[in-house]
C-alpha cells in the first residue's frame, strides 16, 4: 500500500521506467536503471540499488504470471513520505514499486495528430522521466479522442519534440532526423539504439519537416521501431529504409 503523504501521489516527485519484457528476462535493463539513475541525480535522490531493483521487477512479472511472452514491466521510485508542501524531508526515504501487465506489439502503422499540448522545453522534467506525466496523459487523450493512435508535441517554440510516449524520427532525403534533447525531449533507449545504429541527424524544425518527410517514425521500449500511416488525417509516405532500421534495433 502506498501512504497518502507519499510524495510521488502528492507531487509527482519521482521517477519511473517502463521495460520490455521478454519470457521473463527483462530487455535492456542496465540502461533504463543508468537513466533512472541520472534521473535521481538531476532530482537530487539517492539511487535505488540496481540489483533490488532488478529482482523486484522479476518478482512482479512471476506474481503476475507474465513469465512467458511480452510484458511491460513499470519501475516507480518515489521520494516517499513526508515534508509538509514543496519541501522534503530532511531524512528522505524513497519508495521504489513494481508492476507488470502483458505487452502486445502494435501491428500497423500509427495514425498521428498534433496535440494542441504544447512540450515545455524550459522544464527539467521534459528531459526526464517524471511521475508528472499529465501533459503526456493530456495529449494522448486528444489523439484518442479524434481518432488517431498517438500525439504529436511541440514546444512552445513551434518546434517537433517527441510523441506523447514515444520519441519521434523522419526521413528525409534518405537520411534520418530526430529532434535534438534542447528540444523538449527525453533520451529514450530505442533513440539512443536508432542512433547507434545509423547516422541521425539531430534539429529544431517545425511540424512542416513531418508533413514534407518521406517517412515517420516512432520509437519506445515496447514498440521499437513503429512507422507512421498519417498526421492530422493527411497519409504520410513510406521508406524501406524505417524496416530497416527496425531490423538493426530488434
């Protein structure tokens, strides 16, 4: 049971990551616990111990019987009870939680729409994984809610961030763009794999880059690599080069 002093349902003063799962062996976890890590010391929190980590989110996939197949598994470190508003306590005791749920993997292309929630690139948080999501909830609720899959944030400059989960490519004269981090945009794994594996080039543009692409792409933990079908109702063009990509990253 989680208190109802505990900061992270209070204030959202945490942090979380979501894995891939696999027959139970969890997909990259040493980098999502690094970046939890980096996290923790950018929100001046002492980092959970990766091995405790590890093993409680093992044990959550086994209480769920997610031991075979796909799963998302969700780590949750918050920075636990106390303090009285804004200020924490002298003595802080982080509260780190695990869940698993079964995880399919998306069979076509998304269907985009820009969000009118705009990415605040000035925030810190924008570069982390916060549990104070409700602009990513925000936006993804408006992408739903006018029939397409996920949403496209800007920033307040105008400029392409990322998806509501999901960091966001194009292609382009057969080379490859991503927004740069200044942007608004969290260091997703798959971004980091994408960019290993072929040159990426990373900008500030507006959405027109998207619309004049001669692909989009999504990626996160538990898709991978997904192409994009449309932004705002409008088909987006395909490129061989986006499987690919998806084969190098797999």
């Amino acid at each position: 049971m989680i208190p109802l002093d505990d900061r992270g349902l209070l204030l959202g003063d945490g942090l979380f990551e979501t894995l891939l799962a696999t027959d139970g062996r969890l997909v990259e976890a040493p980098a999502h616990l690094d970046r939890l890590a980096a996290g923790c010391a950018a929100l001046g929190l002492p980092a959970p111990e990766a091995g405790e980590a590890e093993a409680l989110m093992v044990r959550a996939l086994a209480e769920a019987g997610l031991t075979r197949g796909r799963a998302a598994v969700r780590l949750t470190y918050t920075a636990g009870s106390g303090g009285r508003g804004l200020e924490r306590p002298a003595a802080l005791s982080p509260r780190l939680l695990a869940t698993a749920a079964a995880s399919k993997v998306p069979t076509t292309p998304a269907r985009l729409m820009v969000s009118t929630v705009a990415r605040n690139a000035g925030s810190p948080a924008s570069r982390l994984k916060t549990l104070s999501y409700l602009d990513n909830v925000l936006a993804r609720r408006e992408a739903l809610a006018a029939g397409a899959d996920e949403a496209v944030m800007l920033n307040g400059a105008g400029e392409v961030a990322c998806a509501a989960a999901a960091n966001l490519f194009w292609v382009r004269g057969g080379q490859v763009f991503t927004p740069a981090l200044a942007c608004g945009v969290l260091e997703g794994i798959v971004r980091r794999q994408v960019m290993a594996a072929v040159p990426v080039i990373e900008v500030a543009a507006g959405v027109e880059v998207l619309r004049a692409a001669q692909a989009v792409f999504l990626t996160n933990s538990l898709i991978g690599v997904r192409a994009a079908a449309s932004l705002d109702g409008q088909p987006l063009a395909g490129s061989d080069l986006v499987a690919e990509i998806a084969r190098a990253v797999r």
